[in-house]
C-alpha cells in the first residue's frame, strides 16, 4: 500500500507541475490530494517534491511565478507570495555531497590510471 501511495504521490505532484500554467487552483488541489495521502498512509513526501509546496498554505510553487528563491548564509530562502511565509532550507549538506562525489570520482579515476 506504501509504494502505492508513494507512486500516486509523484503522479498528484507531476500533474500539479503540468497543470499550473492553465489552472493554478486545480495544481493546489493536487497537493493538497497528495499531502492527504501521505498522511493517511503515514509516508513522506518524495524529496524530489518536497520543495515544490508551501508548507504554511499547501499550494504548489512554480519558482518565479508565485514564489522567490534566494541563496544567503548557507541556506536557500523559498518565499511564498501567496502567504508571505518564508521555507530556510540549509544546504551545507548539498556542500558536502558534491565534494564526496567529487572525491569518490577522483579516487575511481585515480585505481584506473594504476
């Protein structure tokens, strides 16, 4: 039931995505539908949507349309212009994923050469 609820979450988020142009409420509505989901079956929401909603007024975010992106001290501020509450998303982590990505790829480089 889990990956069933996690696959209608990504096809809500998706259609959301698509259909914001058209008609922003019904792209609300799909997150809404989705977050009723992950909360039903008590899973969370895929990372890769996680960002793509306020989390104060649950409507979906389109970068440059009814929310802005700002990068300062380390963290990444995601304004809704519907609400005016502001989401900080640290990315120290992303920091340091990249820099093992780019040691993991140099010492993977490195054995061939050997």
């Amino acid at each position: 039931m889990i990956d069933i609820a996690k696959e209608r979450m990504n096809i809500l988020f998706a259609m959301a995505k698509s259909e914001y142009n058209l008609n922003p409420e019904r792209s609300n509505r799909y997150v809404y539908l989705a977050l009723k989901i992950s909360k039903k079956y008590n899973t969370k929401i895929p990372l890769k949507w996680k960002r793509n909603y306020c989390k104060n007024c649950y409507k979906f975010l389109k970068p440059g349309t009814n929310s802005r992106i700002r990068l300062s001290n380390s963290q990444v501020n995601i304004k809704c212009m519907e609400c005016n509450s502001t989401m900080h998303i640290p990315y120290m982590n992303e920091k340091k994923l990249k820099r093992r990505a780019k040691i993991d790829t140099y010492i993977i480089k490195k054995r061939n050469n050997e």
